[in-house]
C-alpha cells in the first residue's frame, strides 16, 4: 500500500494473466484493505499492435485487430467493469472506489520498447517519410473505472471520489511517463453512445503513445511560429472576454475563439503545469471540484445527459515541457435537444471545420446551465 496526498491510498495488484491492477481508495473509503485475487484462469494476452505510416500526412496509424472482439454495450448484470460476482467474473475481483487496469484489448502494448531505446533517435525516425513503414505499437493502454456504479459519468460523482480519481491521474501520468518508449500520455473520458462508447459504466481511459500525437505535434508548430508565451497569453486574451464560463484560484475555463464543436470547453491552469503530476495538493483539490462542476452544467444545458468528449492534454514525455500547458479540452457534437453536429465532406475531408454555433452564444448557455446546476447541489 502506498499513501499519496489526502489519505488517498495506492494498492498494486495482478490479473490473472498478469496485467496491473491497481485500486485507489477514498480518503473516507469504507472498504477493506484486503481484495480477492481474480478467478478467472490465466489467459494469453495479445500479440503487441503494430503501426503503419501514412505517407502523405506522415502520421502513423495503429492497427490493433484484437480490438474487434470487444464487449459492445452488454446489459448491467454482465458489466465487465462492475466488482466481480461469482455469476459476473470481471476485470476487478474485488469491490473498490476507484480501479485503474491495463486494457485487455490495447491499442498500444503491452511490450515496451526495447532496451537501449534513444528518444531523440526514434522520434527522429518516426518523422521521416517513406513507403511501406511499419513499428511496434510499443506502449501502454489503461482503464480508470470512476465507481463500482453501473451508471453515471464523472459530473455523478461525489467530492471525495472525484479528488480520488484526479489522484489516480496524476499518479498513472507520472508511472506511465517512466515507461520506456512512451513519448506522451493522454487522459480522457469518452461519454454517450453518440461518441462511440462500448460500455455505459463510468470510466476514462489513459493512452500512453510511442509518438508525440498529430495534434500535438501542430500545436509544436504554432508555438515555434508564435514563441514560448503561447498559452500564457491565450489564457490572458480569454479571461478578458465575454466567454469566460467558471474561473477558480487555480484555474479558468473558457469556450475559446475559434470554438469548433456546438458545445466546446477549455480549461487552463493559472501557472505553467505541463501535465498532471506536475499539480500542487491545492490545484487537484480545486480542479476535483471545478471539472465535475463543468460537467454538470455540461448535462444541464438539455434535459438528457449530453455526449462528449473530455480530452486532457499534456506535454509530451521528453519535448516542450517548458512550453506546453496542461490543458482540458470538452467537445459535444449536440448543437441542440434532437440535433448532432456530423463531420461530413468539409471536416473529416478536409479537416476545415465550419461552427454552427458562435462560442459567445455557446459560452452564455453553459453559464446559465452551471448556475442551474449548482442550484441544484
């Protein structure tokens, strides 16, 4: 058992065919420290990804067949995510608050790159242009189960759960940083059958990438065109505007400018923190309570729980971390009650979005929502 900061506790664990398991209890957890060992027998885990470049982006795209045999929206009793029953064997044998494992079906790993692995060399390598370029798709892919609960999201959370999975963020982003061949690493939330989701239990996922992504490799380039004040002088121009939704001792979240989804927010800290095991105990505390205000405001906004897209963004592993911010990023494609925003011929083509909503009007709507919602806490 390791403690970390507000009594929250860290307990490491194995599946039983090996992956990592690991529960973090609330500070006010009324569960037993002890936890059941999985019953499942051992079973072979898939042969690592591998990834393929495009050679008229550049980018590189993970091809990860093992993820077609996922369990596509089963009924509750058969929640793969829920504590184990002996009539539901699962991925977390015992009950918990909050459960972080390895992903069965990766898109990345579970291999790690190979010892005496150079990060500058392979990212150098990584960027050139040729035809027929195959790597591994070294790396890891993990599950954070928000609750035991079935249903809910992260804005459904109590105050104490909520701190304790911000906790567990920091601290996987920290760990999985550590891994060799890992150059990024990305927490988010996918919410609502209209994203794609597979199972309706509340829970996030944490990707930790081979490669500096393709988005943040152009936010690179507008910071080289720019310069290094970047994000500090973003944060200045929107705390000076109308679309300003919630602002905290720590942290400001905003629709920005050049919004591009109907429902679009953004989030930065105050001070420079380029990922989420560089936040103070004070920053995790406030944001614990400011993100799961947002949300609410975000289900607020109609009278059914809005999908999204909770994205948190962070600097890469070993580039630009003097200059990156950490930066949460929640996109909605509901542009109204019985309306979704598709990405037909101009995005997904040419990646030239078109706003159906101006951010000011966008902005207004979610203060009105947030002010509802805290009404009603």
């Amino acid at each position: 058992m390791t403690e970390l900061s507000h009594g929250i506790t860290k307990r490491v664990h194995h599946l039983s065919d090996g992956r990592e398991l690991i529960y973090f209890d609330d500070a006010d957890s009324t569960l037993d420290p002890e936890r059941a060992p999985d019953a499942r027998p051992p079973a072979a885990r898939p042969a690592v990804a591998s990834m393929r470049q495009d050679p008229l982006t550049g980018e590189w795209v993970s091809i990860a067949a093992a993820r077609q045999n996922r369990v596509m929206l089963p009924p509750k009793h058969l929640d793969p995510l829920a504590p184990s029953t002996p009539e539901n064997l699962t991925e977390v044998p015992s009950n918990y608050d909050v459960a972080v494992f390895e992903n069965k079906s990766p898109s990345f790993g579970p291999d790690l790159a190979e010892p005496g692995y150079d990060d500058a060399h392979e990212l150098g390598e990584l960027a050139r242009i040729g035809l027929g370029r195959i790597r591994p798709s070294v790396g890891r892919c993990e599950v954070v189960c928000f609750s035991p609960d079935t249903d809910g999201s992260f804005a459904t959370l109590s105050p104490s759960r909520a701190r304790t999975v911000i906790e567990a963020w920091a601290d996987r982003t920290a760990a999985l940083s550590a891994l060799p061949g890992v150059e990024q690493v990305f927490p988010f939330e996918n919410r609502g059958e209209a994203i794609g989701v597979t199972l309706h239990h509340p829970h996030g996922q944490i990707y930790a990438y081979p490669y500096i992504t393709p988005r943040t490799q152009k936010l690179i380039a507008s910071i080289e065109s720019y310069g290094p004040t970047l994000f500090a002088d973003i944060l200045a121009f929107e705390q000076q505007s109308d679309r300003v939704v919630l602002r905290g001792e720590h942290f400001t979240a905003f629709v920005p400018f050049a919004a591009r989804w109907p429902l679009e927010l953004h989030l930065l800290p105050h001070r420079h923190v380029p990922d989420f095991a560089a936040t103070t105990v004070e920053e995790r505390d406030e944001l614990a309570v400011l993100y799961r205000r947002l949300l609410r405001a975000v289900d607020a906004i109609y009278d059914t729980p809005t999908p999204y897209i909770s994205a948190w963004h962070q600097a890469p592993v070993h580039a630009h971390r003097d200059d990156i911010r950490l930066m949460l990023q929640i996109t909605s494609p509901r542009r109204a009650a019985d309306k979704l925003k598709f990405l037909a011929g101009s995005e997904s083509a040419m990646g030239a979005f078109i706003g159906d909503v101006p951010p000011e009007t966008s902005a207004a709507l979610l203060r009105e929502a947030l002010e509802r919602s805290d009404r009603d806490l």
